[in-house]
C-alpha cells in the first residue's frame, strides 16, 4: 500500500503548506488512512491553518500532529528553521485516532487517561514533555496492555508549558498528548537505536535500593565501576569521564546481551562513602546490568547494526533526540538517510524530540538520546 512523505521550507506559509499537501496528494489522492504532521520554525504561530489545510483539502481518516525544534523528511532533517513536514498512508489495517491528559488528583496522585480495550498493536505518541507524565502512562500502558508497543516522542518545540501544540483530527491543544492507534493486517516493526556500546563485562546486582545500586556481583558497585575504568583504553576512559551510562536487560531469558537487549539510563552520581552508584532507572536486585559509553561512532554503529538485517518497508516514522543530529553527528542527516534507506520512496517523516519512547524487548519505553523509528509493513 503506498505511502508518501513531503517538505517545504517556503518563507511563506501558505506556499509551504501547499506544497507538502499537493505532493502526499499526487501520490495518494484523497482520503488516505493517515496522516502526521509536523512543523519547526517560524511556522509555529501558523499550525492551526496548517491543520485546517491538511484537514480540508487531504480530508485523512486520521490526523496527528506536533510541533517541534526541528523536523525530518525523507532523508533530510531540517534542524532549527521553519519547516513543515507531511507524511501519510493508505493501510491494509484500520487507524483510529486518541485523544490523551492526565490529571493531578487531590491526594497528589496522578490519574491518566485510560486507553480503549481494542485489538490495536500499535501506539504511535506524540506527547507535551510539560503537562503529560509520558514515563508514567508508558509503563502502566504495559501492565494494562500488554500486546501494545508504543512508539513516538515528545514535542520539542518549547520551553516552557502551553508552548507546544498537539494535533489531532481537526482540534488543536496546548496539553496532553495525542495517538493513533493502528490493528488490523498493517505491520509496524519498532526500531530503537540508544546510541551506546557496553565497556567491561555484564554484573548482576546484588544489593540495591530503587534507583541506588549498592552491590554489582558482590562488591559495592563504585568498586565494580573502578575495576572497570582500569581495564579500558585510554579513548573509552575519555568517554567514561564525558558521560557514563549503564544498560539494564530487559529479557534475563537471553544468555547473550547485545544492541537492542538493554535499556540505557545515565549513571548520575556516586557515593564515596557507601560504594553506591545512583542512575536514572530502578535496578532490581537479580537484574543484568553493563556499564555503557557513547560517541558518535558509537550511536552511529548502533544503527547501521539495527537497520542491516531487515527487508525494505512501506513506510517510517522517525523520533529522534534532539541532542543527536549535527549536535552528535560530523554530518547533517544522519538518522533520517540511513532510515529512508529502508524506506521505499523514501516515506519517511518525523521530528526532533524531548524524549523518544520504544519497546526495548517487549516492554515500551521513554528514552534520551535515543533514534526511535515506527517502520510500516503492508
């Protein structure tokens, strides 16, 4: 089934409108399942007309929509000017868009909205980074529904709350997030690039306390971290000391750990004291974890490695951090080439993040620094 994706960067928002929509068009007619939009720049204070465009001269199924700092097309990323970017499909499946908040209740507890019980297998997020607990909904989304992924990111495009916009349908909000929710035949395989390669060798924690690590094999972890740091070259200690992480395995089924096999969090702190490591995720004692390291030539192999072995596809969306890009990168483009090279027609879109959420295994995830990508199969 076909997919399409298009750009402007006209100075001009009504040109620049009208050429994204006159392309998807061309290439799909009228009515597709789906559409996403995305828009960077100056083009921010236009994404109600944007949207009312895209709704009456499209007239999708389905629309959602971010703004952001910088948005990808194709094999392009436009980073940091005015840009507006269009994607959409026609499915051998069924999309339904879901409009989603969440409340603080008077206890301090946080109360957010349920999803529907359907056969969906896929969530694509766009969420406000300011106003919508996105790791929280994640997670509980995984107990309640187990057999959904939830691929996105967060809109990137403000500061401050009530900056960003969240499109969906024909309504705009400051708020919340929005999703499609996609069931039926139409395959969306998930693909989450964190960037990092392991240093040293897999632990298991022996002694922690929610996101305290005390003991890695036995020994206090600061102890494991320094019988570490020895034993590597003099480039992986310069990439120690610029930013360690740590990577916790998600299937303990599996004997041998690999890309894709951990979730990465930021070691943030050590305790001279007490030999304890602080990092940004809770570690279970039993659980697998491996120091971590990355650089350009690390997220870069990361990639490549993730994207090597699978068949070409109809179609992409791509959330990528907005710290990657020629802020990580010697050149323009990265992520969004090497996706679209898997992509036929190049039908890629997507945007720079605030976080970017992927199933690492079978749970989904809010991540950092991290390339997540939704690749359609029809």
């Amino acid at each position: 089934m076909p997919y399409a994706s298009s750009l402007s960067t006209h100075h001009d928002p009504g040109i620049a409108i009208g050429e994204t929509i006159g392309e998807v068009l061309e290439v799909l007619g009228p009515s597709p399942d789906v559409v996403a939009l995305f828009i960077s720049g100056n083009f921010l204070p236009h994404a109600e007309n944007f949207l009312t465009a895209t709704q009456n001269l499209l007239q999708p199924a389905a629309l959602i929509g971010t703004t952001a700092v910088s948005v990808i097309s194709g094999p392009r990323e436009v980073e940091d000017q005015g840009a507006v970017a269009l994607w959409g499909g026609r499915f051998t499946g069924t999309a339904s868009t879901i409009r989603l908040d969440a409340r603080q209740l008077s206890g301090g507890a946080i109360e957010i909205d349920e999803l529907p019980q359907s056969n969906a297998h896929t969530l694509i997020l766009l969420a406000d980074p300011f106003t919508f607990p996105t790791e929280l909904a994640v997670s509980a989304w995984s107990n309640s529904h187990p057999q959904l992924q939830v691929i996105g990111g967060l809109a990137s495009a403000a500061s401050a709350p009530n900056g960003n916009r969240l499109l969906i349908d024909d309504q705009m909000y400051e708020t919340g997030a929005v999703g499609l929710l996609v069931e039926g035949p139409t395959r969306v395989d998930p693909l989450v690039s964190q960037g990092c390669r392991p240093v040293g060798s897999p632990l298991i924690v022996t002694a922690a306390d929610q996101n305290l690590i005390r003991e890695l094999g036995g020994k206090p972890a600061l102890v494991r971290l320094e019988e570490m740091f020895q034993g590597l070259s003099e480039n992986e200690k310069l990439l120690v000391n610029q930013g360690l992480h740590i990577g916790r395995v998600i299937d303990e089924h599996k004997v041998d750990f690999g890309t894709g096999d951990f979730l990465i969090r930021a070691v943030m702190g050590a305790d001279q004291r007490t030999g304890s490591l602080a990092i940004g995720d809770n570690a279970p004692v039993g659980s697998t974890v491996q120091f971590q390291v990355r650089d350009a030539q690390s997220a870069d192999d990361d990639l490549r490695l993730l994207v090597q072995p699978l068949d070409p596809a109809d179609g992409a969306l791509l959330f990528t951090c907005n710290g990657r890009g020629t802020h990580l990168f010697e050149h323009p483009d990265h992520d969004a080439a090497i996706i679209a090279d898997l992509v036929r027609q190049e039908a890629v879109a997507g945007m720079f993040c605030a976080g970017e959420i992927g199933p690492v295994g079978t749970q989904s995830f809010l991540h950092g620094f991290t390339a997540s990508a939704a690749i359609f199969r029809d």
